[in-house]
C-alpha cells in the first residue's frame, strides 16, 4: 500500500473556493492509484468562527477563566468542525472517508496542555481504514495523555501532527498545503524578487523556520528529518510542486547542480532587544548567574555571546523589561538596546566556505547598516541590526547572494 499524507491549513478549508481546490488535490492522488491520509487544521484566521483565535477570543470574553486542560479541549472543536465538513464534501463525491481524532489516530502525548510534545503514534485505526479502501480525514494539532485527556500541540502543531504519521505510516510523502507557492529565498511582502525554491535540505528549512520563515514549523521538519520522510510544501491554490525537503544527496536529481548552492535564504525575526551584563575585571560565575535568572522567570534567552568578562543575549521586546528588573535584583547592571531584529542568512553550503561573512559585512556596510552583534552555525550567520534597518538589511543580503536568479 503506497501512503501519502496530506495536510491543509485554515486558509485551504475557509472558504467554499478553497475547499473545491482541497477536493481537486484529493482526488488527483487517489486516481495515481495512492492511499490517503488528510490531517487538516481548524478553519481560517482569527475572527472566523471556527478559527483556534477566535475559540481563544470566545473565551476570554466569557470569563476567561479555563484552565489549560479545558481550554485544550475547547480548541480540539475547531479541527473536528474542519474534518467533518470535509468529510461530508468527499461523502458527497462519491469518496468514503472516515474522520479520526487525534486520539483515535493515535496521538499519545505528554500532559503539557497548550503545547504537549507527542510521545507516541499508534495508526492502528488509521492503518485498518486505509486498508478498506477509505480516505482517513485527521485533526491535527491534537492528541491524547495516557489518562484519556485531550492535549493540542501548540502553534503549527498541525503540520507537526501530519509529519509524525507519516514517520509512524512510512508514508512516501507529506504534502504541506498553505496558501503560498512553496517556500520562498525570503519573505515576499517585504523582498519583492523573492523567489520559490525547488528544492532544500531538512537542516535548511528548520534553520529558516527557527529563524523567522512561517511556512512550516520546525518540530514538524525535525521529525521527518530524523525519519527520512521527503516533504512537499505546495500552495492549495494551483498545480505546482512546491518546494520539496529533503536530504542534500537528493538534490542533484531534481535540479542539477543546486548542491553548489552556498546562500539557501533571508530570514528575520523582529521586536528583539540586546542585553549586555559587564563586569570590568571579570566576575565568578556571572554567566550562570545570568542565565540562570533568565530560565528562573521564563524568560527566553537567544543570540548567545559569551566573553569572560560579561555576556550579550537578545530577549524579546515583550520580555526585556522583566529581564531588565531580575537582572538588577540580583545586583548586577544591565545595559539594553530594544527595537531590534535578528537577521539570518542561511544555506547548506556555507560551512568551510570563505568569503561569506565578509560579504554579508560589505553589504551592510555599503547601505549603512551597523552590525551590533553576530554568530554562526554550520548553515546559518546571524546578524543583528536595529529594527529601522531591517528591510533595508533583508534586501541588500538577498541581492549580495543573488537569491533573485
């Protein structure tokens, strides 16, 4: 039995239009002959009514009061609304289908409500209906705690849910659906020659998605990199491939040469705020004592310098006041620099490679952009500017690596 998994977003099922072309894509694959597996999202954007942000708004203005584990189980509805409806539009064209839970599919999680980590996938059911000849509809987002609750993934946990059936199914694709035409060098709204992508490395998309990129969650590419699960991310709304994730080695069959691509993409994260703790001399154990605030108060800690006289890091905005004031509770002074964003550079080639980083410096330099701080990986160079520079900084590093040809 050959299995694809398929996954549609809430802009894919909002509307009558964008539901025909779901049906489109349904029914092109099973006439190639492929078992089908749908996990779909909750229906459009906030101020729809089945939308997850409107099920969050309902509540806050009746109350406000649900605890975590109800309100899980309250956002569970708004898949469910998704899976029925498109079940009863395949009913009616002749497609049986049969709608799984998250549970029923076999999702066992943790009991972190609002953003559980899966634990187990058992398709037993999923796996008994494919082999009926059925179309299994799943919500995603969802699962279930050994003890029978319900639990949601957290953002993107959709296309968390459907990579982690396809691992469990050995599927021979997941298909991402959205409402853009793959994955993009950058984010179009603000770089306007920004091209698709055919094709990127498991390591490239989760450092885009860490970075910035929304078109795929990270958790969902980390699971199919770790079980060898190609993915496609396609646009619901034509006939194109998309851009597939896969492994490097893969590439050269689906665009030759593409291996030698040093710069994969632009990506940004914005409304960060640099914080630099100094000790003239030194200090014994500032680091920890640092760092170990920061996770005592929740607070999210990135872009890591570490020195021996003191560390920079970046929070973001809506956290750097707390920060600030358990900084100097514990007696130290803190300097901070808000409004900024962190911008990525990112591709599979650049390790080992020279020349990169000075580019990058050149291109900022010559459209007057300070560089307040820097780090890499093996595929990402970070930089961070202020936020006021940050279009301008995106569109000169995306020209300087001629990401538009």
């Amino acid at each position: 039995m050959r299995i694809m998994v398929q996954k549609f977003g809430g802009t894919s099922l909002s509307t009558v239009q964008a539901r025909e072309h779901v049906l489109r894509h349904v029914k092109r694959e099973l006439e190639a002959g492929l078992s089908l597996v749908v996990v779909v999202s909750a229906m459009g954007r906030r101020g729809e009514p089945y939308a997850t942000d409107t099920l969050l708004d309902w509540t806050a203005q009746n109350g406000n009061a649900l605890s975590a584990r109800e309100r899980d189980l309250l956002l569970c509805c708004g898949e469910i609304i998704s899976a029925t409806t498109l079940s009863s539009l395949l009913e009616h064209e002749g497609i049986p289908t049969t709608v799984l839970t998250g549970a029923q599919a076999g999702f066992v999680t943790d009991d972190n409500f609002g953003n559980a980590r899966i634990l187990d996938v058992r398709p037993i059911r999923v796996l008994e209906q494919l082999q009926n000849g059925r179309v299994v509809i799943v919500t995603g987002f969802q699962g279930q705690t050994e003890n029978g609750d319900f639990t949601t993934l957290g953002r993107g946990g959709s296309d968390t849910s459907a990579t982690a059936l396809g691992a469990a199914l050995h599927a021979e694709m997941v298909d991402i659906y959205t409402d853009v035409n793959g994955i993009l060098t950058a984010d179009p709204r603000i770089v306007e020659d920004a091209r698709p992508l055919t094709v990127v490395s498991y390591a490239e998309i989760c450092n885009m998605a860490h970075q910035g990129a929304k078109v795929i969650h990270p958790r969902a590419v980390e699971i199919a990199m770790q079980s060898q699960i190609p993915v496609r991310v396609r646009s619901t709304f034509d006939e194109s491939e998309g851009t597939l994730v896969t492994h490097p080695e893969g590439f050269q069959d689906v665009q030759t040469g593409i291996v030698d691509r040093y710069v994969t993409g632009i990506a940004y994260v914005s409304n960060v705020t640099q914080i630099t703790v100094e000790v003239p001399g030194g200090a014994d154990r500032l680091q920890l004592k640092v760092f170990k605030t920061m996770a005592e108060n929740s607070i999210s800690v990135d872009f890591i310098n570490v020195t021996p006289s003191g560390v920079v890091y970046t929070v973001f905005d809506s956290d750097s006041e707390k920060a600030i004031q358990v900084l100097q509770e514990i007696g130290l002074k803190p300097q901070s620099l808000s409004g900024c964003a962190k911008v990525s550079v990112i591709g599979g080639g650049i390790n080992g490679v020279p020349g990169i980083m000075a580019r990058i410096v050149e291109s900022l330099t010559l459209a007057d952009i300070q560089i307040l701080q820097s780090a890499d990986s093996n595929t990402t160079i970070w930089v961070l500017v202020k936020k006021e520079d940050m279009v301008q900084a995106l569109r000169a590093l995306h020209a300087s690596f001629e990401l538009h040809l």
